[in-house]
C-alpha cells in the first residue's frame, strides 16, 4: 500500500509540475522535482524490497539506503531530462 501511495503522490507532483508550468515560479518547479523524486524513490525503494521478498533471489536490502539510492538515481533522472527537454526547445 506504501507504494501505491507514494507512486500517487509523485504523480501528482509531475502532472502539477507539467499542467501549471507556466504559472509557478522556478523555485516551486524545483521543489515539486525534489518532492516527485523523493516519493519515487521511496516508492521504488518499497518495490525493491517487495520483490526480494517475494522472490527470494537475493538478501533484503535496507529501507533507508535503497532509498536514498533511488532517489538520487530518480534526481539524476529528472534532471537529464530536463536538460535534454531544455535543448530540444532551443533547436
């Protein structure tokens, strides 16, 4: 159920951040990147250590580091793609 909730909760955070973009300021973009992929990678965290569980294949991983493991890999994400976004639209 977590990860239900967290996995709605980030995308909330990218529908608000795509449908009100010309409104927020680029702070509040900011924060909503961070919040998207705090909640992601908490949610990605949880399926992680589901699947070890369920499988058996390999030890179950810490909450706590995975998910801090996620969520840099999910800011990485969010900000090369923006970065690419940002390109395509100067071209």
């Amino acid at each position: 159920m977590h990860f239900v909730i967290c996995a709605f909760i980030a995308l909330i955070c990218l529908i608000t951040a795509i449908l009100f973009t010309e409104v927020f300021p680029k702070w509040f973009k900011a924060f909503l990147a961070l919040l998207g992929a705090a909640t992601s990678g908490y949610a990605l965290a949880i399926l992680i250590r589901k699947i070890a569980e369920w499988t058996k294949a390999y030890a179950k991983p810490e909450l706590w580091t995975a998910t801090g493991i996620c969520i840099a890999v999910m800011l990485v994400l969010i900000i090369i793609v923006a970065v690419i976004l940002k390109n395509k639209k100067k071209a």
